[in-house]
C-alpha cells in the first residue's frame, strides 16, 4: 500500500536524524552550568524511556498509557485504548477507539478538557456502528486495512469494454481435468489409430516383402555366378597322368616321321 509505505518512511527519516519532537516526547535537552551559567554552545540530548525500559533513541514504537492528571493533585485517569509514546504519530498509530465505544470514557474526555457540549447527548460507537473490527483493534491495523469494512465487487464487461473500447477481447481461464472427457478422448485416440493401423500396416507388410525378395533373388544370382566346382585330388592326379602319356606319344610319333 502507498500510503503505508510512504508514513514509513517518514518515520524512518524522523528517527534516523533524532529529530525532536515539539513536545519534548521523544528527547529532551540536558542543560549544562559552568559555576551557575548555563553553556548553549552545544546542548546534548537524552532520549525518553517509556514502559518495558523502552528508549526512544532505540525505537520508535515506545508507548505508556496515556491518562489525565487532576490539579493539584496526584490523581490520575486513564484514557482507555489511548497511548503517549515517542512522537504524536507513533502514539496514535498504535491506540484504540476503546474510548469512544464507551459512554463513561466520553464523560471525562468532556470533565478534563472543558467541554461545552453535552457528552449526554453523545452516542458511543458501540451503540450505532457494526463492525468487524474489534474495538482494541490499533488505528495501525485499520490504516492498513484503509478502514474498509467490506470489498463489494461488481463485474461488468460491457461497460468495460465501452470504457475501453478494445480491438479485440480473449480471456483465459484454467479448467479442472474431468474423468469423463479424458476417458472419451482416449476412446477417441484407440478409435483413430485403430483406423489408420488397419489401413497402413498391410501397406508396410507388402512393402517390407517386396524388399526381402528383391533381396534374396540378388544373393541367389551373385552367388551362381561366382560359384566353382570342386574336384577330388585323386581326379586331378589321374588328369595330369594322362595328359603326360599323350604328350611322350606325341614326341615319339614325330620322331618316327
């Protein structure tokens, strides 16, 4: 939130520089005499304790019930959900409005400051407002919930898009898986490639037999082609006898002539 973002900073910046607040709430001067004068060369500061030994110099969240003081006298009342702490601002961000739901408490709200107006005629909040928050909810938590009771959304496209006039108009959105449709489709898928199986496998069947005898038709070829008889060493050995008989034959009828 802007807001809330940006009173942080504020805060950051007034606590990070020791910035005094006007009423002295957060430090306070230490005055010091030389011989009974007072030295304003240079005044240090000290910084507020609160409850729980809280310092102002350490945090800016220091608080104590804030109360009315009667005149002269000790006496004190105290102002229900309210808080006196470093500054202004950090006391009221972290009080209530237990006070104004109260009737009793408005009474001496009116007894201490004088009020000319009848708090008689004043109605707490307890009586006219409903509300979600609880009355000892901080003014914090209500900043930061930017004092909403309630977020009421009312959707209309067709103003929106007269607001706007768009070009074109697409939305999207996220769908929950449904067991029915998965199921269908899956049906769907065993149905299509059942179909497109039974058209193309006796296709790639008859394709893959083509090659497989186009195949072994060329091994049988290749094969008589190269192929060699054998012959026994015995046949051999009885070829290369005769052949030399016929060769001395030869010899001695040339001879003879």
């Amino acid at each position: 939130m802007e807001f809330a973002r940006l009173l942080y900073l504020v805060q950051s910046i007034n606590h990070g520089n020791a910035i005094m607040s006007t009423f002295g709430s957060n430090y306070q001067y230490k005055f010091i005499s030389n011989n009974g004068t007072l030295q304003y060369t240079y005044l240090p500061t000290k910084a507020m304790i609160y409850d729980d030994n809280c310092s102002c110099g350490l945090q800016t969240n220091c608080t104590s019930q804030a109360y009315f003081i009667e005149s002269h006298s000790s006496n004190r009342s105290e102002v229900k959900g309210l808080k006196i702490g470093c500054t202004p601002s950090e006391s009221f961000l972290l009080s209530t409005l237990e006070c104004f739901y109260d009737q009793s408490c408005l009474s001496l709200i009116q007894q201490y400051t004088n009020s000319t107006h009848d708090m008689n005629l004043t109605t707490p909040l307890s009586t006219i407002v409903k509300s979600r928050f609880l009355p000892n909810t901080t003014i914090n938590k209500l900043i930061e919930h930017l004092f909403m009771e309630e977020w009421n959304t009312t959707k209309d496209y067709e103003l929106y898009f007269k607001q706007c006039l768009p070009l074109s108009c697409s939305f999207t959105y996220i769908e929950q898986v449904n067991l029915l449709h998965t199921i269908t489709v899956l049906f769907g898928l065993q149905g299509g490639l059942a179909i497109i199986l039974k058209w193309i496998c006796p296709k790639l069947i008859g394709i893959t037999m083509k090659i497989y005898e186009y195949r072994k038709k060329r091994r049988i070829h290749i094969q008589s082609q190269y192929s060699t008889k054998s012959m026994p060493i015995e046949s051999i050995q009885t070829n290369m006898h005769s052949f030399s008989n016929n060769k001395e034959s030869i010899v001695t009828i040339s001879a003879t002539q």
